[in-house]
C-alpha cells in the first residue's frame, strides 16, 4: 500500500461476438509466441495470451537485476532519466509521445514494452543510449541489452515536459486533468485487500504501446496482467482534456479461487482534514488526496462517504446491482483550505469510474487504513462482485475512468461540500456526559431556491446511541444550508456508529445522501472539557 510517489511514475461487458469467439478459440492450446518484429498482434490475441497463462504455474521475475540496479538510493534512482530526444514518435508529428522508466529502487520486475503499429508489434530493447545516468554511479553501457524496463510515461503535445499518464509500480497508473497535477492512482486490479493476510498486487508484465494516428487526440495502450492468482488482458483508450477519459477494458483469468477480487481500483491518500483531524499536528490545515467517496448507485441515489484517518483499520462494503458509478473526489478545492504551496493539494484530480454493461450485484468497497506519513497512501476503493471467482471463468468489465478537479457526472440534488465534527453539547452548558458535534453543510440543488415558507427536514439514522439537539438552517455564505446534531454513544462502547442523513422538503428528498462511519473514543479518552466558570 505504500504511496510510491515516483513507483506511480496507483460492469461487466461482452466486447462483441467476434472478439469473443477469437479469445476462446485460444483458450484450450498456448498461443502464438508473443508478437514481436512486425507479427500480427490484436485484443482478442491478447485476451487468449492471458486465458492460457491462467492455466500454467505463475513465475515471477521479481528481482532480476543486474548487481549494478540492486539498493540504488532515491536519489541514484532520480539521476537515470529517460533521455526526451529518444521519446516515441518524436519525428511523426504525433499528438503524444512515449518515455520509459528505468528499472531500480522500487522497480525491480522488468518490463517489456513494445511499440505497436498497423497490428504490427515490435519490441522496444533496452539501450543505454535512452537514458541519461547522472550521478547515479550506473554505467548504462555495462547492462544487459535484454534488461528491459519498469513502466512508461505519455506526454501531450500541450506540453511535453509535463506527464499526462504515467504506467508504473505493479499495475498502478496515475493521469491528469487540465490542472496537469498528480494526485491519487488507479489499478488494474486489487486481489484480497484488507484481509488478515498480505494482500497480492498484481503486475503489469507486457505493453503495447499502439502509434497514435497523426492528428488524432485519442492513444491506445494494451497490457498483460500477471500474479499468482490471476491474469489479465487490458486495453486502455486515453483521450486528454479539461477531464482526460480512459476508457478501459479488461478481461480477466483466475488461476485460483479469489476471495475478494477489486474491479476498477482506486488508490488514494487522507492523512488530516475538516472532520478528522486525528492527526492534527501538522502546520497545514488538511492534507489528502481525497476527500470522500461517492456514489451513484444503481437505483439512482447518489451517496456521499467523507473519508477519515481511522485509528484502527476500517472496511465498509455498500452492496448494490449494476451500480451507475462511483470515484475518490477532492471535492474541496480551495488553497486556503491546505496552504500547501508544494505538493498542491487543491489540484489534485478526482476520479471517477463510469460502469459499462451490467456489472450485477456486488459491492462497492471502501478500505481507509490507520496513517501517520502523507507519503503512505491508505485509502482503496473498488467494485467487489458477489459471485464467487473460480479459475476457468472468463470475467469481463468495462468501464471510463475520469481523471480532473471536475467528476464529468453529479447529482442534480443539493450535494455535500462540508463535513465538520467535534465536542458535542450546548455552549455554556456545564456538559455531564460525551456527546460528537457533526455539521454538514449542504449545497446546490434547489437549495438557493428555498423561501421562507418551506421547511428542510433533515431525516437522520444511527446504528447505535442516540441523537439529539438536531437543527438545520440557511448558510447564506454557500447558498446552502446546515445541519447539526450531536450523536450520545451507548455506554463504553468503541464500536464503530453508522449514521446517514439527507434532506427533504414537502416529504421529498432535496439532496444526496450523507453516510458516516464514527468510532467512539475510549471511555478514559472521553473528555468533557468544561470550563471552571459552569458549576
């Protein structure tokens, strides 16, 4: 789960008779070696590769480097910079091109990447000439010419000294939007997160990288996907802009039963913020990635999950049929609010997964890990089906990811822009037992549309305790308004309270719906905090 700043540089579908009859055609028998030198390669080859390899022993190459590339510091690792006058397509006036990773530090499986034009593949070998090493102490021309490499990068021709897709580290991949700012990753694919057991990242073996048309605004990346329990075939369509849309296909082999296989994985950071400021020593008022998990389920209700810093780790599964989509969102994006002139934090993009097809039922599932380092990403979120993954299935998915500040789709109802949380009670009241203070603030919708003679109800559940002092009123500063209550948890108790709130006027639903997972703190940790002055 580590962030790997640089290791970054983190529904189901029938693709069509055709395809479909190619791929299993390949099912039975080992295909054709893999293409290389101008042999024909297309997505139904590839999707038989994986469906073959599914059934042999995995063999990993985790480590295979040369003396030379092994405990490289950060630092060495920086100096061995890909070489731009060696980037991919460079002379074909090509909207985009290509630049590759070095192996080393945290790369330590290569990778084989192939260009790929006219259905025709060609391997890219590895050359010292590609690079530049720096102070690195490596010496490029003493490494083998088959050592191949540990990911890739696609620059656009708005600027080509800046990332606009980065693929490294296992299967994870980062984009950006118009703000040209990294932020949280994606995955190919998440195998037995948050189980007490180590958690398997598949890897990403092979590229093909598919020569842009001259003049066209949409690149094409294909990629086999390997672990020991599984295989895959992927295609990624990217097309750049305000928001950059991947639209990506995946087919996926198990080798052997999965018990908690993560469809359209997002990876994400959240270490302080406006509701949880458990680590609250830092200078800067909050620091994430993301700020909450949203949701538009497949009945049509859109949900709203802040994140939080848990003490402890924390799973959440929102079970749903053919959910519509659902993203890690930094909805807030206001510099005042994260004074970070370094990293920028109110750039970071958002992103959101667009279903495909009939995904069925399952579960959308939100893991939120126990962090103390803004360097360690600790929130997943992902697409679980309900259906047992059994090896010899063939499973398909296909989906749009959208990467920028602005989700492409948002509930037309008012929406969440503001979670606050502390002490509970009433200002100079003297406080006999520990109640939490949640304000809410809503906006958007009809809510600048609401005359003094309609009445907001906010309808409240909790899963344990009780709540009380419940009030909510016009916040003219967001158009919007406020809801607060305080939750009064049972006696002792830690276990964590589920609450959820929306509001309605005229018996109808006037926003999205809020839901919250609060942990009590210890009995001895329950301070009142009350003044000498109330007696």
């Amino acid at each position: 789960m580590k962030r790997q700043t640089t290791s970054f540089l983190l529904c189901q579908i029938l693709l069509g008779a055709l395809i479909f009859l190619s791929a299993a055609a390949h099912a039975g028998t080992e295909p054709a070696p893999i293409p290389t030198g101008g042999t024909n390669f297309d997505y139904a080859w590839l999707k038989g590769r994986a469906s073959f390899l599914a059934k042999q022993p995995y063999v990993s190459h985790e480590g295979e480097l040369p003396k030379a590339l092994q405990n490289l510091t950060w630092d060495a690792y920086m100096q061995l910079a890909f070489d731009s006058e060696h980037a991919l397509w460079k002379e074909d006036k090509a909207l985009f091109r290509a630049e590759l990773f070095h192996l080393g530090l945290y790369f330590t499986t290569p990778i084989t990447i192939y260009e790929l034009q006219d259905g025709k593949a060609k391997q890219i070998p590895y050359s010292p000439d590609l690079f530049k090493y720096g102070t690195s102490g490596v010496k490029g021309k003493e490494l083998p010419t088959d050592l191949g490499f540990a990911g890739f990068r696609l620059r656009y021709h708005t600027d080509w000294t800046r990332d606009l897709v980065a693929f490294l580290g296992a299967s994870y991949f980062r984009a950006v939007g118009e703000e040209m700012q990294y932020g949280m990753s994606a995955r190919g694919l998440a195998v037995d997160t948050a189980l007490p057991r180590d958690e398997e990242f598949p890897i990403f073996t092979h590229f093909w990288l598919e020569k842009p048309r001259q003049g066209s605004d949409v690149t094409t990346v294909y990629a086999l996907l390997d672990s020991p329990s599984v295989t895959g075939a992927y295609r990624f369509d990217i097309r750049p802009g305000a928001t950059l849309t991947m639209k990506v296909d995946a087919a996926i082999y198990p080798r052997k039963p999965i018990e908690r296989l993560g469809i359209a994985p997002l990876t994400s950071m959240y270490l302080a913020g406006e509701n949880d400021r458990r680590t609250g020593y830092d200078w800067r008022p909050e620091i994430h990635d993301s700020d909450g998990l949203a949701v538009h389920n497949g009945n049509g209700e859109w949900l709203w999950r802040p994140l939080v810093n848990p003490p402890l780790r924390r799973f959440n599964a929102y079970m749903d049929t053919n959910p519509r989509g659902f993203g890690l969102i930094q909805r807030d994006q206001n510099f005042d609010h994260y004074q970070d002139d370094g990293v920028f934090y109110d750039k970071r993009p958002s992103v959101w997964v667009e279903t495909i097809g009939n995904w069925g039922t399952g579960s959308i599932q939100l893991v939120e890990i126990d962090n103390l380092d803004e360097t360690f990403d600790n929130i997943v979120a992902y697409w679980n089906p309900a259906a047992p993954v059994e090896p010899g299935q063939e499973l398909l998915f296909s989906y749009n990811l959208y990467w920028g500040t602005k989700p492409p789709v948002q509930t037309k109802l008012a929406h969440v822009v503001d979670t606050f949380t502390g002490l509970g009670g009433v200002v100079g009241v003297k406080r006999t037992y520990y109640s939490k203070r949640f304000a809410v603030d809503f906006t958007g919708g009809d809510l600048a549309m609401i005359g003094q003679g309609t009445e907001i109800k906010p309808v409240l559940e909790t899963s344990a305790g009780r709540i009380e002092i419940t009030s909510v009123r016009p916040q003219h500063a967001i158009n919007g308004f406020r809801c607060m209550f305080d939750v009064v948890p049972p006696d002792d108790t830690e276990t964590p309270i589920n609450l959820r709130l929306y509001l309605e006027a005229n018996g109808r639903p006037i926003s999205e719906t809020w839901i919250y997972q609060w942990t009590p703190p210890a009995p001895e940790d329950r301070k009142l905090y009350n003044p000498r002055h109330l007696k």
